[in-house]
C-alpha cells in the first residue's frame, strides 16, 4: 500500500485491489477527508490502524464489468445491479440497487475486535468470538430459536477497535450471518445479504436495495462518538430515580404463573421483614381473566383495587405485566378483531399467531394509530380503576408477527418497524416502565431489560453473559439497563446455589437497576445478608448512576463503559469482557467463575486504588487478585490527578 497518505488523522481512504474480474473498471474519488478508489471485488480501507476490508458485488455475475453512470461521487452500473458510492462526512455511503438478480450481498473482513450488532444467547464481546449462521437480521425472541435469532436489542451497527464503523439502513432487507471459514471458533466476515424474501416484505414494484455505510476514525471510542450522532437519537429523559435507587421485586421466578392477591401481599411482607427496600413490585403473568383481556382473574384478585391500596399504604408502588397479544378464546379477541385492531394478511382480515402463552391469538396492530389507542386506553383505565402505577411491557419483538402480515408504514421499513411502534406507544406510560425489546427507539427515558437468563454460570444465558449485555445495550444508545432476574429465572428447575445467586447480585451492584424475584432469604442467612450489602452499596452509588443517566442525554458515553473507553488502543482493554467502567472513574470486576478465589483484572490508564484497601495500582496493568472471599465485591476508584 505505498504511496497511500492518510489525510488526517480520522481519514478513511479506500484502495481497490484488481482480482482479474471488472479489472477495466477503475474509478477514484478525492475529497477532503479521504480517497477512495473502486475496482473488482475487494475494498481495501487503509487507515492509522492498518488496513480494512470488504468484499463486495459478490452476487454478480462473473464477467460482467461495471460502467461508470456518473451518479454520487463514483458509480458503476452493472447492468444487472448498480452501486452508487457518496461521501457523507467522515463516512461512505455504499448503495447497490438490483435490477436484474434478486440478491445483493457485501461481506466487511473482521479484523481487529468488533462490537455491535443484536443481543445474544451468549453474548460475545467482542463478537467474533461467536461465528453465526445467516438469519434474518430482525428483533426476536432469540429463547424460541437460539442458534439462530438474535434478540430484542438489535441494531444494524457495528464498531470496530481498528476505528472503522458500519451502519446499515434500515431500508434494507438484511440477512446476516458472521461465518467462520477457517474452523478456528473466531468469525472472519460480517456478511451483509439483501434479498426479498420473508420476513421482509417488498411493495409492488419496488426495487431490491442494499445500503450501508463504512466510517473512520482514529480508534474504536473516537468511531463511535462521531458515527453514533449521525445514525442514531439520545434519550430525551432518564428513567424514574427511584427505579435506579431501590429493587425492583418481581413475582415471576419465584411464584411463574402461580400468582395471587395473597401471594403478592405475602411477598410484600417478607421484603420487610428481612430488611430490603424497594422502588416497585410487579404483578408478573396470569393475573387476567385470558391472555389479553386486560381484566384482573376475580378467583385470583377479588378486589385489585384493595391490593394495590393496602401496597400502597406498605410503601410499594405496583407494576402489571403486560404484552401485545390476546388469545382467540379470550372475549376481548372477537372486539378487537370486528374493529380491525389485530396484525392483518393482506385481504384485511386477522391474521393469528402464536406465542408462550397462546397457540392462537392475534397480535395487536402498533402501527394502526387506533389499536394502539384502544389498546393504551384499556390500561389507562386499568390504572384508574385499581391504582396500579405502571406496566412492565413484555414481548414485542418482529419475530412474534404471523407469517403473514401487513403493517400501516411504508413496506421497506417491516417488519423492524413494529418493534418500533410497539415501544413509541408503550413509552407514552412514563418513565417508570420497562421494554425488553427496542429498535431506533434510542431516545425514550425507559429502561430496557435484558431478556430471561438462566440461573447457570457459564455463557450460554448464564452469569458470563451479564457484563457484556449491559456493554451491547449501551453501545447500541440503550444505557438505561435493567439486567433481569438477579440469580436468573430458575427455568427448567435449575435453581441458583447460595453461592451463583450470591455474585449475581454483586455483578449487579453497579448496574443501573437491581431486580429481584428468586428469594435470597430463601437460600440462607448469609445469601440474604450479602444480598443486603449489595443494595446498600448500589444505594451508595445512586448518586453517580443518577448524573451518569443524565448525562446521557447529552453524550454517546454509556453509563457502564466498556474499559477500552478509556485505552481503546490496549489489546488487553478491548478483550475485558468481565468488567465495565461505570463513568470514566469507577471500574469494577464481578467474580463469575463458581468457586473463584482469585480475579484477573484489566486497570486502564491512571491510578487506581482498590476498595476496601489502600493499595493503589498505575494502570494501564493486568494484575491478578488474590484471596477472594464470596464477600468480596472487587471494585477500584481512580484517585484524582494533581
């Protein structure tokens, strides 16, 4: 690559390199940011930190040379497909449109350490430590299909510690996967594949696009602080304080569907009298009459408004599950359906899915402003009926669509675009709400919730998958996490020991909320009494997480921080994956290894004093701590400099 000169220190410049195919097309465009040039298949990005790569026009046909059509900054028609390239800021704008194939398809190499992208079972950080097959990239309900959906947090946007990023449109019917080629566990090209084809719907006559953009700067931390601003929104509030404060408590691990007034008001009484505080108790599954009725079971809450008044009066506000179905043998099922309020097929009529909790419901209709409406309205007055404050929002996600669908937004944005409106209707309840699901919906003041975990240790929906959750969401502009169940759901009859549960809670301590609906008290007095430290200590600290959500709406800086945002340089920094910043001078190591007496610890630049000792350490160093107790929670403040 001589004779490549880096216009500033944030330059992206692109190099084709010939491979024999379209060999006569050679096109360069210079601007004041950066170079770039275009020729066969492979796009070389040469950069401060090296060089990457993108493999693109891989579905056109062998043979074929481009033709430059004089449109963007360069453009090559190729009869069958056509790329329009357009500098936009520090950023490319790459856009194919197919006229003549019916699949578009662009593979970025995945060199350096990669970040972004959906929720996952097992959530790799960074993510090339978890090759995926192709799937369609939408919001989904990854429990039901685990090697291959992602989850209700997905944007298309990746980061990558070489300072390159990729954002693709929303417009785009994307099928993704992250493949593995040469068998060594480590995903080598994130594959960017456009096609018409279900779950994604094309309007009449519309062509088959592929649009995406390539960004630059010097590193990870710097890609993201200028790239997340031109493709994303910030919160425009923060969540309620005292939802950051105190525990939520949840019914659902401990009693599932099992639930009732007496329960309820037992379970009141319990967090009392072992001393723990709260900012809510939430209602969980089965208090209606039917799935979806929105009409409290009388053999299970005879009178809801005496339960939420007598909570009330006990300190609790009170939260209700809720979710957007309603089961066909429900009596609301035939209103909804004769007013048109469900997802519709394309003659207009019902079209049924199916989800946990119902094999056959219709699925209500966000995008049609008067089944969102009604819809809103029957919990506004289940609220002035009972006095219950907010709802806990389940579900949402594209994936629970009937395979057969049609929604009232233009076709190229379904099905993502229910996620969306599912989550812009429910953010109309306040602040104190929670989603599990969000898409292009950076900007409400909500807590979003990591989805079911499971009460194991390991990767796979266990406790090694909490830290980097909480550092997906806030890279994707979702800093306000609620990270579940502490000590998971207990599905499948796997309870946590007294030792999981334990730390649990203490990885949560820095978290931005506590939850909890496993029992400490439960397991046995030492559970219940670390369980306590760890909401004092979070309580400690309400403070900084309260100005840290602030300034969130104000700053692409997450309220947890991955360590490379303070070395985005360092090797070390970019793999932490047990370990978040909370701000730029709280850094904290969860244990999450079972019977762990020792910890690796990442310290970025600066010096570092541990809690609880008066040892401080200058970082940037890895260092490993030794005679860790299950009372230990390892956290370092970094000491002021003069």
């Amino acid at each position: 690559m001589t004779g490549v000169s880096v216009l500033a220190s944030w330059l992206l410049v692109v190099v084709v390199v010939l491979e024999g195919v379209r060999a006569g097309v050679l096109l360069q465009v210079n601007t004041a940011h950066n170079t770039l040039t275009m020729d066969a298949h492979t796009i070389h990005f040469t950069h401060p930190k090296g060089e990457a790569q993108v493999r693109w026009g891989l579905t056109i046909p062998e043979g074929i040379d481009g033709v430059p059509c004089g449109e963007g900054d360069t453009c090559l028609d190729f009869g069958v497909a056509k790329v329009v390239v357009t500098t936009e800021d520090h950023c490319q704008k790459v856009s194919w449109v197919a006229t003549n194939i019916t699949e578009l398809k662009d593979c970025v190499v995945l060199e350096g350490h990669w970040y972004g992208g959906g929720e996952q079972i097992t959530q790799p950080w960074p993510i090339e430590k978890q090759p995926r097959v192709e799937t369609a990239y939408i919001t989904a309900d990854m429990l039901q299909n685990p090697s291959e959906w992602y989850a209700g947090v997905t944007e298309a946007y990746w980061i990558s510690s070489l300072g390159v990023a990729v954002r693709v449109e929303e417009e785009t019917p994307l099928f993704l996967s992250v493949p593995d080629y040469d068998g060594d566990s480590t995903a080598d090209e994130l594959c960017l594949d456009a096609r018409h084809q279900l779950p994604f719907v094309a309007a009449p006559g519309s062509p088959l696009a592929l649009s995406y953009f390539l960004c630059s700067a010097d590193d990870v931390r710097k890609v993201h602080e200028a790239s997340y601003p031109k493709f994303f929104s910030l919160p425009e509030g923060v969540p309620d304080a005292l939802m950051i404060q105190d525990p939520i408590w949840s019914t659902w691990a401990e009693d599932k569907t099992d639930v009732n007034d007496s329960r309820v008001l037992d379970l009141a009484q319990q967090i009392k009298e072992h001393g723990f505080n709260n900012s809510q108790l939430e209602i969980d599954d089965d208090w209606e009459t039917c799935h979806g009725n929105a009409v409290f079971n009388p053999d299970k809450f005879p009178d809801p408004k005496a339960l939420v008044d007598q909570l009330h009066s006990e300190g609790f506000r009170v939260t209700l599950w809720i979710h957007p179905f309603i089961n066909d043998d429900c009596e609301a099922f035939a209103y909804a359906d004769q007013h048109g309020y469900f997802v519709k097929d394309s003659e207009g009529q019902t079209s049924k899915t199916h989800w946990w909790q119902g094999s056959s419901a219709g699925i209500i209709d966000f995008s049609n402003t008067e089944a969102a409406a009604w819809w809103s309205q029957r919990l506004t007055d289940l609220q002035e009926q009972t006095g219950i404050d907010s709802f806990k929002f389940d579900a949402g996600e594209a994936s629970w669509l009937p395979d057969v669908y049609t929604l009232d937004v233009d076709e190229r944005f379904w099905p993502n675009a229910y996620t969306t409106k599912y989550v812009d209707t429910v953010a109309q309840f306040g602040n104190m709400i929670e989603t599990r699901t969000a898409r292009a919906t950076q900007r409400h003041s909500t807590f979003v919730r990591m989805l079911d975990k499971d009460s194991v240790w390991d990767s796979n929906n266990g406790l090694k998958t909490l830290v980097p959750s909480l550092l997906h969401f806030g890279i994707l502009g979702y800093p306000f996490v609620l990270p579940d169940m502490i000590g998971g759901n207990a599905y499948n009859g796997l309870q946590p020991d007294s030792e999981l549960f334990v730390r649990w809670a203490q990885a949560n301590a820095f978290m931005p909320a506590l939850q909890f609906s496993i029992l400490p008290w439960e397991l046995d007095q030492q559970v219940t009494d670390l369980s306590l430290a760890v909401t004092s200590l979070h309580a400690q600290y309400t403070g900084l997480l309260l100005r840290l959500a602030e300034e969130a709406t104000s700053s692409v800086a997450p309220i947890a921080r991955p360590t490379w945002w303070l070395c985005p340089e360092l090797e070390e920094c970019l793999t932490a994956d047990q370990q978040f910043l909370l701000g730029d001078d709280l850094l904290v190591a969860p244990v999450v290894e079972a019977g762990a007496n020792s910890l690796e610890v990442v310290l970025p630049p600066g010096s570092w004093r541990q809690a609880g000792t008066d040892q401080v350490t200058e970082g940037p160093v890895s260092l490993i701590l030794t005679n860790i107790s299950l009372e230990t929670i390892v956290y370092f403040t970094r000491e002021p400099t003069n």
